[in-house]
C-alpha cells in the first residue's frame, strides 16, 4: 500500500507562483510514475502531468503546458509540481497519484493505483 501526502496548497493572486510537493510512503518509489490531477468544483478530476518512473520523462495536459513543471526525487520519495502564471481557471484541489510502471501520456483518473487525499489551489483574479 503506497501513502500519498500532498503539501503546499493555498491561496495566491492570478500570475503567482506555487509549488506543490508529495511525499510517498513506498520504498519502491521508483517504480511508479507518478502523476498530478485537479478536481475543479462541479468538474471531473483530471490529468495535470505525469512524470516517468523510467527517465524522468513529462507529458503535460495542454492547459498546463510551458507553466507547469513535475519533477520527482527518488531519494526522497517526493515528486514536485511547479506552477506557474497562475490563474482563476486553475483553481482546484490538487491531487497526487502514482501508477505502477505506466508512462507519459494521458490517464483517465480509474488507470491510477494509489491517490493522495489532495491539496486546495485558490487563484483569485
């Protein structure tokens, strides 16, 4: 069973910077991509980005792309989500999840194995 525990949450002014982190429990860490959703209100969770467990390759949801960065510690056992230019529309809770193997391309929400409980993003204009 992999913990997740995400950390970093809060809320910032349109065009701010924040950094969200997730600490796993697992010492297979390594083995896992691991990925980043939001949960807009009234909205369906849905992929942010995905970092490999191979190469520390990325794919990126559109919407994100050139101001969202993950990267991953395998020593650590954290992977890290940078944003930024915030804005409005990027008000969610953040969610961390990590696949067995998997790769960079897009996942629907049900292909993740383990989830982190989330941390809220607020973007005010």
């Amino acid at each position: 069973q992999v913990q997740l525990v995400e950390s970093g949450g809060g809320s910032v002014q349109a065009g701010s910077s924040l950094r969200l982190s997730c600490a796993a429990s697992e010492r297979t860490f390594n083995r896992y991509s691991m990925a980043w959703f939001r949960q807009a209100p009234g909205k369906e969770r849905d992929l942010v980005g995905i970092i490999s467990y191979i190469d520390d390759t990325t794919y990126y949801t559109d919407s994100v792309k050139g101001r969202f960065r993950i990267s991953r510690d395998n020593n650590k056992n954290t992977v890290d989500l940078e944003m930024s230019n915030l804005r409005p529309e990027d008000t969610a809770v953040y969610y961390c999840a990590a696949v067995l193997g998997g790769g960079t391309y897009y996942y629907r929400p049900e292909a993740m194995d383990y989830w982190g409980k989330g941390t809220l993003v607020t973007v005010s204009s």
